[in-house]
C-alpha cells in the first residue's frame, strides 16, 4: 500500500474516532440537560474508560454524579475540569455545589467567591448567595453569627393619626362635630431603622438568638405625631428532624412624640414542621402585657393562637403561597366599667398572599389581611362595639448587590367600625434602601 494510501487510512480513522466520541459527549449532554440525571450518570459510567480526562466529558460525569448523590465521584471530575478550564464557569459552579454537599464549607465557598469574581448571569449570582446564605445557617449550628442591617426610608401616608374622615359624631344622643386636628391628617415621613441579630449554639440542636431593632419615624409637618420603636427579643430554638421548636421573650417600647405611650413585654412560643420539601406548618402561641402610659384603663394581658403554612410552588418565577390565621383576647387589667367597654375584646384575623421572584434579582409580595374584633360591653353612646379592620399590601425588592437592596413598599388600611369615631383609611407608600451585612 502507498505512503498516500496508508495516510489516508489514518485520517480516516482519526476522523471516525472523533466523530464517536462527538456522538457520545451529546448524548451524555443531551440526557443531563433534559433533567435525566440517573441515565446521564450511568452512560458516563459505561464510557468512562474511553472518555475520562475530555473537559467536556468530565463536566457532564461530574455534574450528573452530584445530581445522584455521587458527590465525591462529582468533585474529582470536576476538579480536573479546573485543572485544564481555570475559566470553566459551570465546573466551578458544580464543584461548589459538591464541596457543599460534602459540607467542605471552606472550600465551597472559596469556589463561590472564585464565581462571583467572574461576574456570572444574574439567576447565577442568586444561586450563589442562596448557597452561601445556607451555609451561613448550617455554621450557626456550630459557631456564632451575627447578621445587621440599618434600613433608610422616606414616604408619604394620607392619614398618619388614623383620624376619621367624618366630623360628626353622636355623644350621649346628641349629634356633634369633631376638632379639625382629630380629623384625618396627611403628611411625609422619612424612617431609620437599624436591626441586630445574633445566634449561638448550646448544644447540638440547641441555639440561643437575640435580636435588638429600633425605629425612628419623622412626620415633615405634624412633628407630635412621630414615633419611636425599640424591640428586644431572646429565646432558645430546638431542632428535632422536620421539626423546629422556638420560645423566647419580647420586650417593645413604643413612643409617640418622645414620650412613652405603650410598653410591651411577654412569651412568644413558635413550632414549625416541614410537611415536605416544599410545604412547612407553624403554629404560634403568645402571652403580652401591654401597658399604656398614664391610660390605666387601656391596660391588657393579650393571649394569642394561630397557625400558618407556607407552600412553594413548582413555576418559572419560583413563587410560594402563604396564609395564617389567629384568635385572640385582651383582657384588661382593670375590672372597671370603662376598661371593659375600651380594652375587653375578643378578636380573629387571617392573612394570605404570595412571593414571587420576578427575576433574578426582583421579587415581590401581595398580601391581604383582615381582623375582627368584638369588645366585651356598650360604650358610652350605649353601642356594642365592633370593628373589622383590613388592609392589602405590595412590597417590591430589587438586590443592587449582596449587601445593598432596593424596596418600595404600598398599603391600604380600611377599618370600619360600628362606633363611627373609629372609622378610618389609611394610604401609605414608601421606598427603602437597606445595607445588610452578610
């Protein structure tokens, strides 16, 4: 045979052999990309052999193994993807994902970082920092963290001293008409709020959380009206299985124009069960004091009950659906007459909405909320007060970055009200910017 023969020859079967191997690696990608993970995994197996060391091949075997819980298998294909690819974006996302399915949180979120310094996608980036914030959580299991945030916010509310729209009023049958200043007052408001959290282990399963938030609100026209809000919470969260056990203690601080208008203290008690991966249930129980200064007849020990479930959903946008409902009672401190008629209420409420991720970086929440409250004797005007207060709100979220975040915020209050001088509506709308540390 000529030297042109044999040459050819050898062409020819170099051509074939890649053309197989060509064959082979679509197949393998085919099935991955498909969501067949299992089949991906098991082809790789029988053309390990003849393939393994093509970066192409090595990344479709690695990422198929961590898919089938062959996280080890995973890592090293992966790693040699690396060795050849340094810029390989989707290894080393997958080489993260499985240094974190083996909890080599060090080297996962080494690799993360790596990631995001390539400036990858955006629905990239908020995988990212979903694994990194898990890790976080699982490391609070062992060490202690702290997260903060501080939160500035300016908007506008179309009635900022919940007043009555209506003038008239009926006192002791007789029909009158209310100062203009206890009206319905519109006005501007800008908001600082700052927030601390800390948590620690105790034990295996066993955490101790505090948390400090303060809030300062500033009316631009009706300066008596602002508001300051200081809340401390503490408490002690158990892990069990699907289970997820909480109880702590609540103090609040609430003032009206620097002054003290209602303290708060009480238990707070919470249990949470995930149905499945998808759906978890809570219930809640709570005990208050709540105090008001120099309106001892407003005094009330508050109890309340309720549950929640929470589903996500299998859509494009990742939404979720949740809903609650409650029962509760304030009892007045007091058995006078007057704090019986103001105080002494049983009352019931739901809420229902849903979350959903617009994009990689945007979501937004739709909630409805409504509560029904029923006071225990007639007032002075010889009416049994009943109230049904209900409000819709939309909160929107744009993340700027991992620490910066975007949010506007819109709501509507109606409280109807069989005593007219409680009757109100309320509008308000704000826009946020929030620096988290994480």
């Amino acid at each position: 045979m000529s030297q042109t023969g044999r040459r050819l020859i050898l062409i020819t079967m170099f051509y074939c052999s890649n053309t197989l191997a060509t064959i082979d690696i679509n197949r393998l990608k085919q099935l991955f990309d498909s969501g067949n993970s299992q089949q991906a995994y098991e082809y790789a197996l029988s053309q390990l052999t003849e393939h393994e060391g093509e970066a192409v091949f090595d990344y479709y075997y690695g990422a198929a193994a961590i898919d089938v819980g062959r996280a080890s298998e995973g890592v090293f294909a992966l790693e040699r993807v690396l060795d050849s690819q340094p810029g390989h974006v989707a290894a080393r996302l997958e080489l993260a994902r499985g240094y974190f399915i083996l909890e080599e949180y060090a080297r996962s979120r080494a690799e993360f970082r790596l990631l995001l310094k390539a400036n990858p996608p955006d629905d990239v980036v908020t995988k990212v920092h979903a694994y990194l914030d898990t890790m976080r959580a699982e490391e609070g299991r062992h060490t202690t963290i702290h997260t903060a945030y501080i939160e500035a916010s300016h908007g506008a509310d179309s009635n900022v001293n919940s007043g009555p729209s209506d003038p008239t009023i009926t006192f002791l049958g007789l029909v009158g008409q209310l100062n203009a200043s206890a009206l319905e007052q519109r006005d501007s408001f800008s908001e600082l709020t700052a927030n601390y959290n800390m948590a620690t282990p105790v034990k295996p399963g066993v955490s101790l959380s505090a948390s400090i938030n303060g809030k300062l609100r500033s009316n631009s026209e009706h300066s008596e009206l602002d508001t300051s809000t200081y809340t401390g919470n503490a408490g002690l969260r158990f892990l069990h299985a699907q289970d997820e056990y909480s109880i702590g203690l609540i103090a609040q601080q609430f003032n009206v124009d620097g002054n003290n208008y209602r303290s708060l203290a009480g238990l707070d008690a919470n249990w949470s069960r995930h149905l499945s991966q998808k759906t978890t249930l809570t219930t809640f129980l709570q005990f208050l004091q709540q105090d008001f200064k120099g309106q001892t007849a407003r005094n009330v020990n508050t109890s309340v009950l309720g549950a929640g479930l929470t589903r996500r959903l299998d859509t494009a946008l990742s939404s979720a659906l949740f809903t609650s409902v409650y029962t509760a009672k304030d009892d007045p401190e007091s058995d006078s007459e007057i704090s019986r008629q103001i105080a002494e209420r049983d009352y019931y409420g739901g809420r229902i909405g849903t979350i959903i991720n617009t994009s990689a970086k945007t979501s937004m929440q739709l909630s409805v909320n409504h509560q029904h409250s029923e006071y225990a004797l007639k007032d002075i005007n010889n009416v049994l007060r009943q109230d049904n207060y209900s409000s819709a709100e939309l909160d929107f979220k744009y993340t700027l970055s991992r620490n910066w975040t975007l949010l506007a915020d819109a709501s509507y209050i109606q409280n109807n009200s069989s005593n007219s001088i409680n009757e109100y509506s309320r509008k308000l709308a704000s826009i946020s910017l929030r620096y988290e540390t994480k």
